[in-house]
C-alpha cells in the first residue's frame, strides 16, 4: 500500500503494518494532492487514521456505522468524517472531565451506534 483513498477500504492487515505516523502520512498525503483546504492538516489526518485504525482492527460499532452510514448515502470519505467527529467530540469530552473515563469505551460506542446521515447532514 503507498496510497491512501479515504473512499476505498483500506487491507486491514496492510494498514495495520504500518507504524502510526506513516498512516498519518499517508492520510495527510492524500488531502495534500487532492488540494483539500483545511484549517489543520496533522490532526484531520488524525482523525482519519484513528478511524482507519478501528475499522482495521473490527471494532464492531464502528464497522457497523460505516455500512448504515455507506447505505444511507454518504460515501466512505463521508461515513469516515461522520464517525471522526464523534471521536473528537469524544476526546474533547475526556481532556474537559465531562466523560467518565472508566466507561469510556461504552459512551463512544453508544454514540458511534446512533450516528445517521441524516443528523450528519444536518449536524445534529
């Protein structure tokens, strides 16, 4: 793998063998040469390999939003924004103490489960 498509799957095994950085790279990569304006490069292509990462590694919530995400219509690159910004909101939330950290995973993964396209849409 020497390129990143956010609207192809990645292999997850080839994906995977890479260290954190280069997926990074590579998602930063792709953006560059799409000359994709964004207010900050490093941490969308963060985001994007934070859920590259748990789609690779099945977490099954995850897997689950990007196929119900895919068949309400938004594309890959769209279900994958979709999906980051609830990690955001999710990181946000622990570094501000306004999540419990000990049932950390548990809230992501509700709140994974409840995205749709349609609040997506209309940022809900």
């Amino acid at each position: 793998m020497n390129r990143y498509d956010p609207d192809l799957a990645p292999n997850p095994s080839e994906w995977l063998a890479f260290d954190e950085q280069e997926r990074i790279w590579l998602a930063e990569e792709h953006h560059r040469q799409a000359r994709v304006d964004l207010p900050n490069l490093l941490t969308h292509a963060a985001f994007h390999a934070i859920v590259e990462n748990q789609i690779a590694e099945n977490l099954e919530p995850v897997v689950r939003a990007m196929a119900r995400l895919n068949a309400e219509g938004l594309s890959r690159h769209e279900a994958v924004h979709t999906i980051a910004s609830v990690v955001a909101k999710h990181v946000h939330a622990l570094f501000n103490a306004k999540a419990d950290a000990s049932n950390s995973q548990a809230i992501y993964n509700a709140a994974v489960e409840r995205l749709t396209a349609k609040n997506w849409r209309s940022g809900s």
